[in-house]
C-alpha cells in the first residue's frame, strides 16, 4: 500500500500527538508505521547501559523472538543503526544481505521478513535507540514511504524520552509535552545547552534534555529560552539530588514500565 | 600582496572541489564554503540550511558557531527567506529588509535586532529538489548584483554535491539518507560544543574551532570527535549502549 505524503505525514505526527503512556504512544507510532508505510511489523527499542536493548513496543510480524535474535547476538539492523548513527536498510533479506546478521535473518526468514530498514534514534544527535520496519517483499524504500520512516525516527525520539521521564520522575519533573511538536528537540540552541548540562552533572544527553524541559515547564518558558539561559551563563540548572543517584548507572534504566 | 578578487573566487573553488573528489567531511566543507560566500560576496554573515525527510529546515552551516547568531536561521523555520527559496525553489532577494515586516514580521524583528537590513537566499538545487537554502546577511540595504548571485549560486550547487556525493543516484530518495545524516552529525557537533564550552569556559566559535581542529590533526570526522567528546563529558561519561571507540583523537579537546 502506498499512501501520499500527505497522509504519512499527518497520520505519522497524528500518531505521536495523543495522550497517554510512552509504551502506548509508542504503539500508535509502530501501528502508524505499519499503516501507512506499507509494512508488516515495525518495533521501537532503546539501548540500554549494559548493552543490552529494551523493547518499548513492537507490532506485526516483529515477534519477541525476532528482537531477541539481536539482543542475544548482539548485532542485527538496530544495532548498527545506533552504532552508526545513520539509516540501516537491507531491502533482501533472503538475498544480497542475508549474511549481514546470521542470528537475525535467520529469524527473519521464520517470520516471513523479507526486507528489514532501522533508523537511529537520537536525542542531541545522540543515538538512544532504533525504530525498525520490517515487510514481507524485498525492495528499497522509496518515495513517502521512505520519507515517512524517517519522519518516524524523528517523531520516536518523543515516546522515548517521556519513558525515561516516567520512569525517572522524581528526577526530572514530569511535564506533559506537546507530543506532536518536535521542534524544540531540534534546535542549535537546545543541542548546545544539553551539551553543557551534560558535562556540567555528567548526565546522559537524554536525561539533559528532560531537565531542560523540566526547568521549562516549571518557569513557564520554552525549552529554546531556557537553552539560552544556560548558554549565556545566566543559569545552572542543580544537581538537587532528587533521585539522582539513580541515573550513576544507566544499566536497565527504564525497567518498570512491563518489558518484554 | 593583496589576492585579486578573481583569484580569490578561483582559489575558493578549487579548494573546495578538491574537497569533494578527496577525501571530505561534510560539515567541515559546508563550514569553510559558509566562510567563502561571507568573503567573495561582501556579506555578513552566511548560512545553509537543510531540509529533513518533513521538510523542517535544519541547520548545517554557519559563519559564527554562537548561538544567537544561529538563532536567526533557526527562526526561518517558521517563516523567513530561507523558508520561501526552499518551498519556491527560487532565489529570494531583499535588498531592504524593513520594507518586509508584514511578510515575516517574526524574522525581519530578529534580523534588525542582530544589525541586518538585506537578505538573500539561495536554493541549494539538486535535478527537479530543492534540499535547502543558502541564506546572505548584509549589514547595509542593497541587492546583490547578477554576477554575484550567479557566484552565490555556483556555490550552493557545491553544497548541493558535497552533501550528496557518496550516493550514486541523484533523485530524492537515494539523497534523503545523505541529507538526514548531515543533519544529525550537525546535531552532535552542536552538543559536543556545549560539552567543551562548559569544561573549558570557552564560547561557542571557540569549541567548534576546537572540535575541527582536532578533527584535522587526527584526519577524522568532525561527528566522530564530537561523539567522543560527548561520551567522554566528565564528570561520569554517559554513553548508552557502549564505550566509545578505542581510536585515535582527543581525551578531551582542546
């Protein structure tokens, strides 16, 4: 199915721009994918500090036995889209990249994938995780449909983040964000303040950012002007030591909200 | 001696296209060409900006690396120059920015508090796409003559290329991956900044000079230090999922 650009993009931000949990917006965006990109499964995961991935939500064909053929041997379309930083596509499965990740196509192969695409999800530039596709014809990915999974690797960095803040409340804060507007996330000025509160509390990027988006929300100012505060040396945002310890070691961080 | 204009327009494009059929960094090139057009072409400042897989502009070049100079490219998300010559395809002139206020009242209010009166922006072309957007700040009302901007649009055509080069077909959906990786490595290079900017006390310019120097000592990419910087922010490196590269480079920069 090959839908306009369009209806991609409107059913793809759409599909970020609800209520509710992380896992359940992260399973809108997946179900969006399938829709609208013509695919049979899609999953989102985030990498974990043990090296290790976490699944936050996965549909179709994509099974926990396909995810743990990456986990277990520690490569497969996701991984590289993380390592890399960059867009993984192996558009045949069974053909010219069947030797990429033996452990996974050979999981793919039982699941009827054909083709399988990951793009990195990134915070500050950082990758976090990967949103992955997966479809049961082999093929490149053109036109909407490969506009639109990059829209959606974009738009899962939202989820993503509102899962750590779910999880780390205490820590962060927990305001509730325009989903479906990723502008913020993507700024010269939010990327260089991140950097700095990242050096500053010696703080993963993504947990920088809910601070930043925190402070925000608590001051009733945008994320960009806080940004500026903090480059300009006007502010510092606090080590304050609410549940802080907490984040010394990422290993398994966001486990509470069900796993696999 | 003092280099001839013509010599200097020649020695600009042949360093750069050296760059594009050697060995070149994306986002170092597209810094050194934003520096060329400030110079060749008399203008303040310049920028270039890049279009997602949305059509969101995002920012890959710039004369100043300080974030309130980057401020006025951002804007131009919303509204501006920049943002028209990407959707029209076609080069935006202003020779006086205050006859603009109601077109873009958000952009030319930012504009005129920075000290800039004209603007010109350039699409950056590829066969039928437009992947972005040149954008030329002067300080003085006036046009660019039309040696100029066809001088300014050679040079976004170099863009253009550097950014699209590792691909072997030129229609948007082989170029699409290429774009989104530059903007991303842009990404990590801007958080790198603040990393050093904090560490070191240092400005903005500062870091990113600090950042492509070492990138060229160490003949690497500008993303690469910069990821390594990041995972490497004291006083506890963070970096999901794993350690970053035994491989030559900097335990902290500079």
């Amino acid at each position: 199915m090959a839908e306009g650009w369009d209806v991609v993009r409107d059913g793809l931000t759409a599909a970020v721009g609800g209520s509710g949990t992380a896992r359940a917006v992260a399973k809108q965006l997946c179900l969006a994918c399938v829709d609208l990109l013509g695919m049979q499964g899609a999953g989102l995961w985030l990498v974990t500090g043990d090296s290790t991935g976490h699944s936050l939500s996965r549909c179709g064909v994509v099974t926990a036995s396909l995810e743990w053929s990456q986990f277990s041997a520690g490569k497969g379309p996701c991984w590289e889209a993380v390592e890399t930083a960059s867009f993984v596509t192996a558009p045949d499965l069974t053909g010219a990249d069947s030797a990429r990740w033996p452990a996974f196509t050979a999981a793919a192969a039982a699941g009827g994938v054909r083709a399988v695409f990951a793009m990195p999800v990134t915070v500050a530039g950082v990758p976090m995780g990967a949103l992955y596709l997966c479809r049961s014809r082999p093929g490149r990915l053109t036109g909407p449909a490969q506009s639109g999974a990059f829209l959606a690797g974009e738009l899962a960095a939202l989820p993503l983040l509102d899962l750590i803040a779910e999880t780390r409340s205490v820590a962060v804060g927990s305001p509730p964000s325009t989903r479906s507007d990723i502008g913020w996330l993507t700024r010269s000025e939010v990327y260089q303040a991140v950097g700095m509160i990242t050096a500053q509390l010696g703080v993963h990027p993504a947990e920088a950012m809910l601070r930043l988006r925190g402070h925000a929300f608590a001051h009733d100012l945008t994320v960009s002007q806080v940004a500026f505060q903090i480059i300009e040396r006007q502010l510092q945002l606090d080590d304050d030591g609410t549940g802080t310890d907490g984040w010394h070691d990422l290993d398994g961080w966001p486990e509470s909200g069900g796993g696999l | 001696m003092i280099k001839s204009r013509e010599q200097d327009i020649i020695d600009s494009f042949s360093s750069l296209t050296d760059r594009v059929v050697g060995n070149m960094d994306v986002l170092e090139l597209t810094a050194e060409l934003a520096q060329d057009c400030a110079r060749l072409l008399d203008v303040a400042a310049a920028g270039l900006l890049l279009a997602d897989a949305g059509g969101v502009l995002h920012l890959l070049a710039a004369t100043s690396e300080e974030a309130r100079n980057l401020e006025l490219f951002m804007l131009q998300r919303d509204e501006g120059p920049c943002l028209d010559c990407y959707h029209t395809g076609e080069a935006v002139n202003v020779a006086d920015l205050s006859t603009q206020t109601a077109r873009w009242p958000r952009f030319t209010a930012a504009a005129a508090d920075q000290g800039f009166a004209s603007v010109h922006a350039i699409p950056m072309l590829l066969r039928g796409d437009t992947l972005g957007a040149l954008g030329l700040f002067g300080t003085t009302p006036g046009a660019l003559g039309e040696t100029d901007l066809a001088l300014a649009q050679g040079l976004a055509h170099v863009a253009s290329i550097a950014i699209v080069q590792s691909t072997t077909r030129a229609d948007r959906d082989e170029v699409l991956p290429a774009l989104q990786a530059a903007i991303t490595s842009r990404a990590v290079v801007e958080t790198a900044k603040g990393v050093l900017a904090h560490i070191h006390g240092i400005t903005m310019q500062e870091a990113f000079t600090a950042l492509r120097d070492t990138a060229r000592k160490y003949n690497r990419q500008l993303a690469d230090i910069a990821r390594e910087v990041i995972a490497n922010a004291p006083p506890t490196s963070r970096q999901l999922g794993k350690s970053s590269p035994a491989s030559p480079g900097p335990k902290n920069v500079p």
